[in-house]
C-alpha cells in the first residue's frame, strides 16, 4: 500500500527525492507506556487490549512483541509495543487508491 507519495500527476520526477512510501500494512504497531511499578507483570508474547479513540467501545486484541529496557526518567514509564493484525474491522480513514 502506498502510504505517502511525494509527488503529484505531471510534475518532473526529481532523482533525489522520495516520490512514494510503500509499506505492509497488515500488522500495525502499537505503543503503549508501563508504569515502572507494573513492569514485572508485563511478559512478551502476552496479549494486551487496544482501546482507539474513534471506537472506544470496540477493544482489539493484540500481542506484545517488544518492552523496553529502559526506564523514562520524567515519567517514571516504561514503553512496550504490540502488533495489531491489521485484518480484523478496525476502522480507519477513508483512504482511496490513486493512479498517476
């Protein structure tokens, strides 16, 4: 899926510029923060629920792949990351394919 493109239709193609982003889209990742305190319940590969604020009433369910090593020193946090399968109904933008 393309998910930026640097470019309009017509406009002169410039060898040193990045004309579009191509990414896999079909796991998203999610980060989240973790009080220093929880940090010994936290594990990798445990599932964490994800709560989006366009649907907050729809939780989603994904798997926590990475936890940080370090702690921040001005929240006292720890981050971790998921991975969302992007396949199930999360609502997004309304994104159209565009042809050049």
């Amino acid at each position: 899926m393309i998910v930026e493109k640097g470019v309009v239709g017509g406009e002169l193609a410039d060898p040193t510029l990045n004309l579009f982003t191509v990414a896999d889209t079909s796991n998203l990742w999610v980060w989240g923060d973790v009080y220093e305190r929880d940090r010994p319940r936290v594990k990798e590969g445990q599932k964490m629920k994800v709560i989006l604020t366009s649907d907050p009433d729809h939780p989603y369910s994904c798997t926590v792949k990475w936890i940080s090593p370090v702690i921040d020193v001005n929240t006292r946090s720890i981050k971790i990351r998921g991975e969302l399968d992007n396949s199930t109904d999360i609502p997004r933008a309304d994104v159209r394919e565009q042809s050049l």
